[in-house]
C-alpha cells in the first residue's frame, strides 16, 4: 500500500501526514456527522466521549495501529495524525530490523 | 469543630463562621481558568485507561450514571492530587479538624438537555445504597454529612446546571434517608417539579420527605456560578441541588466532588459492595485516602498510593 507525498515521493500508507490528516478528518467527519477544526479539541467542539471513543477505533483499524489516546495532550485531529504517523513509522522500522 | 494548625489556605476565623452559619464556603480558586482548561483537556483522555480504576464496569452502569467512575482518585495521578490539593485541603480541615479522609469523589457530569438535579441532603449517604456509607463515632452523630468540595472543570453557568444551595439549612433535615426510594430510568429527563426539570439520575429525592406536603424554600436559593478552576466545599446536609443544563450551544458543565470526613468516621460500615443508581460496584480494591494529618483509627481500610503507584501527598 502507498500514498503519494506533494514531492512525489511513493511512502507506505500512514507516513504521510497530510494524507493522514485528511483521512482522520473524513472519519471524523463520518462518526461525528460534520466537519470539525482539526487544530481544536475535539470535545471543545461538541464531540462526546463515545464518539471520540469510536473514532479512535476506526483509525487505528484503518493503519494498523494501537491508538493510546493517554499519550495526546489533546484531541486534536493533527495531534492524532501525527501520532499515528510515528506509530506508523516505528512499526515498519522494528519490521525491518526483524527481517535483517 | 475547627482546626488550629494554619496552613497556606486556612480560612479565617470569619470565614469558618460564615461557612458553619451558611453551610459553604466559596467560590475560590483552585486552578486559573486557563490551567483547568489545558489539565482537563489532556486529563480526560487519560481517564479514558480505565486499567488502573478500582471499580469494573461490568454492572456499575444504568441510566444515565455509572458509579465505575466513583473515585478516580485511586488510579489517577491528576485526580489524586487534586483531592489532596491545599486549596482544598486546608479549607477542610479547618473545619472538620487536621486528621482528615477523602473517602469519595464523583464526576458529575450536565449535558445540554440534561435535567436538574433534584433539592436534596446527604446524611449518612444511605438514601440510593439502603445502607449507610459513613457513620460518625456516636459523641459527634450531631455533625453527621460529610464535606463535599465541587469543583467546576469546566464552567458552570445559570445555563449549563451550576449548582444551588439554600444557605443555613444544614442543621435540619427534611429527608429521611432509610426510606427507599424508587428507581425509575425511564423518567430521566421527563419530570417537571415546580417548573424545572429536575430528577435524581433515576430517583425522584422527593420520596425521602419526611413531610410530603413539604416544599424547599427555593425562594432563599443561591446559584453557585464558578469559571473551570473555581470550587465551592459544603456540607451535604446543607439543601443543594442545579439547574438543568439549558443551553444547546454552551458544552457539556463537569464538576468533580472530592467528599470529606473526619478519621473519626468509619467508611462503608460493614460494607462489600456499593449497590445504587441501578449498578453495583465492588469494594474489594477501594481504601479511603489520608489528606492531612495522621490516622489512629482502625476501622477503614485506607490506601497511600494509587494503583498505578503514585503517593498521595498529605497535608
């Protein structure tokens, strides 16, 4: 799987953070039945902790990846993405130290 | 009752007259609005790891309640400091004297829509659980109650559900808390009483009466309206309530009770399980917490730590 970076650079899905904000924002979008601030907490914006909860879920489902929200300082959109980018990026690293 | 050892937030001798006269004490601050703001921004999202909490959420969930989230403090660094912070702590024991428990804390959460929360007063907390939950030593049964300090995590407005208080009428009670009341989920949200929408998160308090004719005089009634950061300590037996959350456009009000007693006071009398509100939790890993001075007693179990081992500092 990949995703194409404005360079044009080919980079496994996950580790492109613009297409990561913009995936996590339609999911967003999905659960919580509007567009929200990605840079804005998203309880600040009316989000509940169940649909919070759900939206986690969807996104690590969609990357592969164990989302612990304890470690966000926030629950912003861009501070989520950023995380699951560098979980992301730790995952393939560990892989190819594995496969050495 | 008052507490000779000053400390950096002691009240003043006025001030503690004022609360035993009115039954309060405050609004003052414990965190600045801003530093409320960013700590619950990220404090939530951590309390959302429910591994350390001491209650499961099996059965502890009805309604629109769930005493699962009784005392966080016990496995939340945040909260554990919270309710051992001098603000609080201070004020406290300069009434109920320097060796002093938390043996709860609750969240207390209004979203918009929500009902009121009905006129009531706490006692020996058996109006919900059928059993009582603290029991003062009998040479100072007079007191009974327990001092609850609520704090405001996010605002708490004449629109949001901030909470009301009848000033002085902690000396008398109206309830009687060892009548049962009657718990009925389907009328949350649903009952209008003198023209406000209140309930008692599945309870109507009304039925504790010990005169059904009698009505709280709600003319005497004052609003607390607190900024996130701000916290207001009362008795429980005082008459308080809130308001209904009434504003569609305003966020959800959040306030956290952090609820205080003498050591002298034994915790959950005999008790292994907490049964109210339409769930149940067990005790097995709960302890009350000392927040100042020393402990001689031996009737509560107590815990130094949270689960996740964090020391909770005493005053």
């Amino acid at each position: 799987m990949t995703s194409t970076r404005s360079t044009g650079t080919d980079l496994p899905t996950g580790t492109d953070i613009s297409e990561v904000l913009s995936t996590i924002g339609g999911i967003a979008h999905r659960v919580l039945g509007r567009d929200v601030d990605p840079a804005v907490d998203l309880f600040d914006q009316g989000t509940t902790s169940l649909a919070f909860i759900r939206m986690i879920a969807e996104v690590g489902a969609r990357y592969g990846v164990t989302v612990d929200v304890a470690e966000l300082e926030e629950a912003r959109i861009d501070l989520l993405s950023q995380m699951v980018v560098d979980q992301v990026v730790a995952q393939e690293r560990d892989g190819r130290e594995d496969g050495r | 009752m008052t507490n000779t050892l000053d400390q950096r937030f002691t009240p003043t001798a006025d001030e503690v007259a004022r609360f035993h006269e009115q039954g309060y004490l405050g609004p003052f601050t414990v965190y600045e609005e801003e530093e409320m703001k960013r700590l619950w921004r990220r404090e939530r999202l951590r309390l959302m790891d429910r591994s350390g909490a001491v209650y499961d959420e099996d059965d502890a969930q009805a309604g629109n309640t769930n005493i699962a989230n009784y005392d966080r403090h016990l496995d939340s660094t945040f909260l554990a400091d919270h309710v051992c912070r001098p603000e609080i702590v201070d004020r406290v024991a300069a009434v109920l004297g320097p060796n002093v428990l938390c043996w709860r804390s609750e969240f207390f959460p209004k979203y918009p829509g929500d009902e009121g929360t009905d006129w009531h007063q706490a006692d020996t907390f058996a109006f919900a659980s059928g059993k009582p939950q603290i029991l003062w030593p009998a040479e100072e049964r007079e007191f009974g109650g327990t001092i609850t300090v609520w704090t405001a995590f996010t605002e708490a407005a004449e629109d949001t559900g901030c909470l009301q208080f009848i000033p002085g009428s902690q000396r008398t009670m109206h309830y009687d808390e060892t009548k049962a009341m009657h718990y009925q989920p389907d009328k949350i949200n649903g009952r209008g009483k003198d023209g406000v929408n209140r309930g008692f998160y599945g309870y109507d308090y009304r039925e504790l009466q010990k005169d059904p004719d009698w009505r709280p005089p709600e003319d005497r009634a004052v609003s607390m309206v607190m900024k996130p950061g701000e916290a207001v300590m009362f008795w429980s037996t005082m008459m308080h309530a809130s308001k209904p959350h009434s504003n569609p456009d305003k966020p959800m009000r959040l306030g956290f009770a952090g609820r205080y007693v003498p050591t002298s006071v034994e915790v959950y009398p005999d008790t292994d399980d907490v049964d109210e509100y339409g769930g149940q939790v067990s005790l097995q890993k709960y302890g009350a917490v000392l927040v100042s001075g020393v402990d001689t007693h031996t009737h509560n179990r107590k815990v130094t730590a949270t689960t996740r081992g964090h020391v909770f500092p005493v005053r």
